[in-house]
C-alpha cells in the first residue's frame, strides 16, 4: 500500500483503530482522522487492546459510530469535508447478526454476498461525494483477502456500476510495515490470520503517483472470465464448457442480484 506523508488520510471502520495509529506511526501524514463503526464505548469494551487514547494524545481526530452507508456520518465530518486525499477501508465486513432471527430478516432480501458488495459500493460513492478533495488524488483502498468469500465480491469487477471513480488497479498490503495493527474478527477480540492482503484503488482519475505501483490481474484480460478467475480458454469448446458449469452459473447469480441492489438503490435515491 502506497502512502504519501504529503497527504491528507481517512481510515473508516478501523475496528480497534491499531491501523489508524500504526499508520500514523509509520509514515506521520499531514493529517489523518480516524473512525469507527461502533460508539467509543463498544470500541473499549469490545476491544481492551484499542489504540483510541494513543490516537487521541497524538491529537488524532477520531469519530466514532461511523457507518459509510450513512450520508449523515459523512456529513459530520464538519470542517474535514472534501479535504482527503486518499479515504482507507481495510478488511471490511459487514457487521455479524446476533442470533438466527436477525441473520434471516436481515437477508430476507439479499445475500451475504450482496450486503457486503453494497457496503464497498456506498463507501466509495459517499467518500467521492463528501470526504475526497475534487482538487487531489481522490483515492478510495479497499484492502480485502484474496480468499472466499471475499473474492467472490468482484470488487474489481462491477462494484463501482454506476459511480464515476473507476478500478485503477491493485497493490499488495505488507502488514509487517505497520507494527501493532491486528486485524481483528468482527464484533470478537481476536485477531485473525495475516492473510495476505490486496489493496483495491478507485479514483474518478488515473493516478500518476501510483501509476507505477498498481497492477491488473490476468483475469481480467481476453480470454478469461473475470467472474470465476478462470482461463486462458485455448478454445471455443473450453470456454463454453466453463460458462455452463455450476460454478460459473453460482458466480453468476451472485451478479445477477448484485445488478438488481444496484436497481432498487438507484430508483429509491
């Protein structure tokens, strides 16, 4: 992950914050400011090991509950409103439903799958309209784990449809260059695996500082379906014979009701 100290950062939904303060002992930026889904309250008693007090001695501006599905949140960002050059969403996840009543209203409508795709896709269209500087790089990472289900979000795929910030490319996130950050479970306080990270970059421009840096995977070139991450297809015959397997029509009715969240949420705003 590239950062310029230069820059003006904003880290959402960092859990314990140990991102927001190993970043801001890593490379000291300009300004950072710092948020959190859950209250300050939540945070301490979830996560006894939290980095708010080191981040608030450093006069670090932290908001607490956060959620970048709300336009209100963003709006409380009062004086610091378009002034970022780059916003950061590492490892998101939607919150876990408590108990099996919660997880079935909750997904009544839509799957899993697509919950957490409507969750990036709101971040980066409501980063673009209320936090990123028009005048600047105009950065949103998304850092995710190359792993199911998180690979099954096509995030470089059809996740910014209908938002004018495209996929630029991707680089590798290198835990080991931000010392003390855990990424934690969700609602739990534990750590989990450092799996090996991608981080994901939108912007409504190409980026020059980075243009050396970021890389298009393969799949997405001809030949290959980007959905299933599958090919080069040799021929005709192989590729037909993948597009009819079950895996391909499993990835595709993910798509499918990804495309029709984007028609309901589009109609209702």
């Amino acid at each position: 992950m590239y950062l310029n100290p230069n820059w003006n950062i904003l880290t959402v939904g960092d859990g314990d914050l140990s991102f927001s303060n190993a970043l801001y002992n890593h490379i000291k930026p300009q300004k950072l400011v710092a948020s959190t889904f859950d209250a300050a309250a939540t945070l301490t008693e979830k996560y006894p090991d939290n980095a708010l007090a080191s981040l608030k001695a450093h006069n670090v501006n932290v908001l607490n509950e956060f959620d970048v599905t709300n336009t209100q949140c963003w709006q409380q960002l009062a004086e610091h409103l378009n002034s970022f050059d780059v916003v950061i969403f590492q490892f998101p996840l939607i919150p876990a439903f408590i108990g099996r009543d919660a997880f079935e209203k909750n997904t009544r409508n839509n799957s899993m799958n697509v919950l957490n795709r409507a969750l990036l896709h709101q971040f980066i269209k409501y980063a673009n309209e209320f936090a990123l500087n028009p005048q600047g790089p105009g950065l949103c990472y998304i850092t995710s784990k190359d792993v199911k289900p998180y690979r099954e979000w096509n995030i470089e795929g059809s996740l910014n449809t209908h938002l004018n910030a495209a996929y630029q490319g991707q680089m590798p996130f290198d835990i080991s260059r931000f010392d003390g950050y855990k990424i934690r479970n969700v609602d739990r306080d534990k750590h989990v695996k450092d799996t090996s990270g991608i981080t994901y970059v939108f912007s409504e421009n190409t980026p020059p500082e980075l243009s050396d840096m970021l890389t298009t995977p393969n799949y997405l070139t001809d030949d290959y379906c980007p959905l299933c991450r599958v090919g080069p297809f040799l021929a005709d015959e192989d590729k037909n014979k993948h597009f009819s397997a079950k895996k391909h029509q499993q990835m595709l009715k993910l798509e499918q009701d990804w495309q029709q969240w984007l028609t309901a949420f589009y109609k209702s705003n």
